[in-house]
C-alpha cells in the first residue's frame, strides 16, 4: 500500500515535494500518493516525465500556511492537503503520511484523524548524527509541559523505534539531566528516574547536553519543551559553526588553497550530520505512521522520509509500540 | 581590594590556577589572594618565579572534592577553600571570588556565605560566542525548578551584566521557547513573556534554539535545568564537530594538506568559540562577585575569570544589581 504525502507543505513548494516522491519511487520502488492540487501535482508530474512510477494523485483544495494556529486549520480547512492525507491512512488507502507542512497541523491533524493509542502521549522522535552510531531523541517537541508518566512512555517508544528503525537489540535508554547521579534534576526528571530504573528497558541513567552527540547511548529522553530547544539548539549550532569556521578560512588566502584541498572531507563531514539523511522525524503514540519533515526540507529529505514511512509501515511499528507501552505500562 | 582565587578546585591541580593568577597579575596588575594549602602554594609562587607580583596566600587546610555533595561539604568541612575564600568577601579582605572547583559547593557557599539578594533566585549567566557579538545565557544552572518571576529575575539580572560587562547601551532579551509567538512554550515561559511585555526591558519576545548562536539578541532568559543542558549539549556538539571534521580530513591524504595550510585559520576560529577567553559565569543575585569556572579551566580560563571578576567588582555590579532589581520587581 502506498504512503501519502502532503505534496503542497514546506518552505519550498511542491516541486521538491514531487521530486523527492519520484526519487523514493525510482532509487526504492516505494508507491506514493501525492495529495494536494490535481492541476499543479498532475502538471509537475508530467514536467518531469513520472511516466510509470508508481505515484497517484488525490486533489486537495487548501493548503495549510507555515504560521496558521493549527487547530483553527484543523476546524476551518477539512479539505486540507494535511487532513486528506490522514483521511487516506484512516479509510485504509495509505499506510503512512509524510508533511513538511505545518507541523503543529500535522500533529493535531494526526491526533485527531488516526487517534492515539489507549492512555499514551504521541512523541516526536528524531534521529541525530554522534560521533560513532545515530541515536534517538524523543520527545522534540509534540509535548510542551510532561508528567513523569510521560518521559517514561517516550522511553518505551523510543526503545521500540530504536530497535525497529535503528535495529538495536537493546537500545541504551538515557535520561536527559544536568549531572549524572540520580540527585540531578527537577522534580519532573528525577520521578522519571526511579520508573526507569525499575523498569526492564535498558536504563543507564542521567545524560547530560554533551553526552548526546558522543553517540554512548542510544536513546535519550527529554519533554517536548527541552528536546526541541536542543534539536533547533544543533541545528543553529552546527551551521554557525561552519560559518564561523569559513569566514576564518576566506579571510586567508593560504587557508582558501587548503580548504579547497580538503573540500571533499568538508562535504562527506556536511553528508553526515546533515538531518536530510535521516528522514524526518516520526511521531510516535498515534495509530499509525506519521512522519514530520522541516519546512526547509528538500527533495532528498522528501525521499528518504518517504522510505523511512514505507519501511516503518512494513515493520508494523505501530503494533510494536501499542504492544509494548501496554506490557510496560 | 584583592580577588579571592580557590587555588586548590578544579580537574587540574593548584599548578594552573596559580599560573592563572600569576598571568592575571602581570597582564592585567589584579591582585589575587590564593586560598588553599600555604606550603604548596608557596612553593609553586617560587618555582614559577612570582616575586614581587600582587599575590597573597591565605591557609585552608581541607579542599571539597569536584564530586561531593554541596550540603555535605557546606557542613563538614568549614576550612575549605571554597568557604574560606567566600570568607574573605563577608570580611571585607577580599572583592571577589573564583573558583573553578565543584560548582555546586561554590554556590552553596556563596549563598551562604554571602547571602542573597532580598527576594530574589541567583542565577548563573554565561556568554557565548555567537556570529556576531557574544550573548549572555541566563540560567545556565543554579535553579532547576523555576517559577515565571524568577525567569523576570534573570531577564533583570541578565539586563545589568549584559550592561555592565557587554557594555550593552539597551540590551535586547529574549526568552527561550519552541517558537516565536506568544503562544509557543510551556505554562512557565508563557507566562514569564507576558511579565517581560509589561516591563521596562528591552524585550524581543520569544527566541528559539537556533537564534541562540546568530548573535542577534543580546541575553537569552531560561531556566536553569533548560540552560545547563543548552550549554554542556553546545560544548560537547562544537567538540564532536571538530571531531567529526577532524576524522573526515585524516581520512585523505589531499584534504590533511589542505587543513595544514588553514590550520591557522582552524586556530583563530577555536579561539573565537574557546569559553576559557571568556573568564567563567557570575552567580549573579548573591551579595558580592562569584565566580563559576569551568572544572576544566586552565591557566587563560582562570586569568580571564580573575581579571572579569575584577572588573565587575569595580563596576560596583552587585549595587546595580540591587538597585535593577528593586526597581523592577
């Protein structure tokens, strides 16, 4: 079954939308159903010469802006490329949806069109790039003010994608803190450390900020509230950091004539943490597949998002996770 | 006056702190006070040839561990370093104190010691390089568990330093959320924005992880469990960056050329972002000057701390702190 992808969100427009479905299709023989205008989607198809790869289209005729109020899109726009897309998942005609759209839409749309399994809060899960393997943080931003209840059903979650998406066999589970010892942290946290601890995951403990990218553990668990601070936190981080280190560079001529020489390590080093790689970030705790993708996402990050779907769909993740959060929990 | 230094804390040994003070004297003429054992202090003052320089001893016979309990410390050993320099403050021999020696128990003593404030949260700030100038993040550590007029707090404290040490005409703050608008945050941060609206800062409303590094506000407001992660993630993401890098350029024999040509451009920029060029983070809201050295500080962390600890002692910051302070809550 194919995976809907919501082919008019993101900062970009739908042509890198399209391009990143016809990629997953050519580079994985994953189907796509590209949801938005029939005329625009039909035309970019046509534009460049889809012909017989797998992809469908299924007219929408609104849009979902970057910076509506997503319950207000949710109320007013039913027809929505968002909302069509989940509507597929829901009557059995899609396995998974992919946005770059409005992210807040999509989590509400989510929400609300798929549901949530029984007593969970959904999470969203990312993947980011260490030292040695990529590890999972979660939550990044779908829950603002947690209960210790919750960083404990997000730890459950992300040992299950840990272990489906990442194949670990026993995914590492850290808790993000400000020290190590099970003392450090507010209140919040520190409840969160004595149900970890007498669970049957594999805790090891506190993780502090710099744990996260040395790549010792692989899963860290934060609120929504911190883990989207971090994840925006590296983002900006990483790209000041290039900045900040090209401007040394062209400031010398001799550094330029050596930077042009090691330019390929420069380029596999961008490849490596660059998020486009890493497919989108799933939100996990809804009954089905739901993949958020940064508005900035381009036809790579489309196209890997879109196997990450169709690859999760097939593991039956959402199974996994409703069985496991009902045996832990 | 002198600045008291914690001679024997941090991972180092008393070697470098006194090579610090040593520097702080000759390059900038501070008169330091070494707290710590006299007889090993005293032989590193010959060894390392400081005649004549503006340096002092005072004995304390016990040294608090980097991993011991704060209040442990605090009621068990009452001639430590860290209690006998806060001492000279409360005594009037000293202006100030730096220690780069368990963090904790340099705060608990400083509130002790000196006490607060009337009414008011200490709170750690720290400046960071960014893009463009460097920014003050406040609090990165002190208080865990944070009410919304304690983020006001930090906003005012925040304010003066930037002021006072930036030399910042009208500091722009921003408060740390997961999006711009008023809306985006938890129940704390919303309605800390709405007491910064209201007052006489220069507020710019909400700013998100990656805004932290473009440079284009100068204090950044959180609270402290938020801001302890943000910087030891922002340390330990910049490491493992120039590690990542590092292992990509050894990786080629024609991209290890080229980084031999910009290693000084490498160099340059390791200085701009290397936190030791910015002398340690002031707990600002006790009554008196302390400051916070990293444990891994060395001789050019400890010489900046003490000449910055100087110099906000001299700026009289804890009166304009108060009197901010005061006229604002």
């Amino acid at each position: 079954m194919p995976v809907a992808l919501d082919a008019m969100g993101g900062d970009y427009g739908p042509g890198v939308l399209v391009e990143g479905a016809i990629q997953a299709a050519r580079d994985f023989g994953v189907e796509t159903i590209l949801v938005g205008d029939e005329g625009t989607l039909k035309g970019l198809l046509e534009e460049k010469g889809a012909n017989g790869l797998p992809l469908d289209i299924v007219h929408a005729s609104q849009v979902v802006s970057m910076d509506e109020a997503p319950s207000e899109a949710l109320r007013r726009k039913k027809d929505s490329t968002i909302q069509v897309s989940f509507g597929l998942i829901r009557d059995g005609r899609a396995t998974a949806c992919v946005s770059a759209g409005n992210s807040g839409a999509t989590m509400a749309s989510a929400l609300f069109t798929l549901g949530r399994i029984k007593g969970v809060r959904p999470a969203i899960a990312t993947v980011m790039p260490t030292l040695k393997e990529p590890v999972v943080l979660i939550d990044v931003g779908a829950n603002v003010d947690c209960k210790p209840i919750h960083l404990y059903q997000f730890a459950i979650m992300g040992h299950v994608f840990s272990k489906i998406h990442l194949k670990k066999d026993s995914p590492s589970i850290g808790l993000l803190s400000i020290g190590e010892e099970d003392t450090k942290g507010n209140v919040q946290v520190k409840k969160a450390y004595d149900m970890l601890q007498a669970s049957e995951l594999n805790f090891v403990g506190n993780v502090e900020g710099r744990d996260i990218f040395k790549g010792d553990v692989d899963v860290v668990v934060c609120d929504g509230f911190v883990g989207n601070i971090c994840l925006k936190l590296s983002e900006g981080l990483a790209e000041s950091i290039l900045l900040m280190l090209k401007q040394e560079i062209e400031s010398s001529l001799v550094a330029s004539m050596g930077y042009k020489l090691a330019k390929n390590a420069f380029k596999r080093f961008k490849k490596k943490v660059d998020y486009a790689e890493y497919g989108g970030a799933p939100l996990l705790g809804v009954k089905g597949i739901a993949i958020i993708c940064h508005g900035r996402s381009k036809a790579k990050a489309i196209k890997n998002a879109i196997r990450v779907a169709d690859e999760l769909a097939r593991m039956d993740l959402h199974a996994h996770l409703e069985s496991s959060l009902k045996a832990m929990t």
